[in-house]
C-alpha cells in the first residue's frame, strides 16, 4: 500500500491528478489517495505522476 498525498495549485493539473489516481487507490481525503499496488504497478504511477506535476509550484508526497 501507498499514501500519496498532493498539493496542485492548477485546477487542470489536480484533475489529471485526481483521474490519474482514482485508476490507482480509493480517495481518502481531498488531496490524499490510498493505493495498493504492486512493484511494476507503483514504477508506472511515479511516472504518471511525474508528467502531471509542476514541481516549481505543486508539492507531491508518496508513502509506502
């Protein structure tokens, strides 16, 4: 399992966000996802999330 937690200031950015994750986990709170996944799965989500997220302006946390 994983906690990702975000802060996007773009409202098209946190939506791909949002899409991009709710293909992942279950929404726990507004801007905090659980997701269980496997290794190969994870890789591919750091990725995802890598391409949507503007890191001079949005914070982005991941726990495993």
């Amino acid at each position: 399992m994983i906690v990702v937690i975000y802060d996007i200031v773009d409202d098209k950015r946190r939506r791909k966000m949002v899409k991009c994750l709710e293909s992942y986990g279950i929404r726990v709170q507004k801007s905090a996802f659980e997701c269980y996944v496997d290794e190969n799965m994870y890789r591919k989500l750091l990725k995802k999330m890598e391409r949507i997220i503007d890191e001079k302006e949005d914070l982005l946390r991941v726990y495993r």
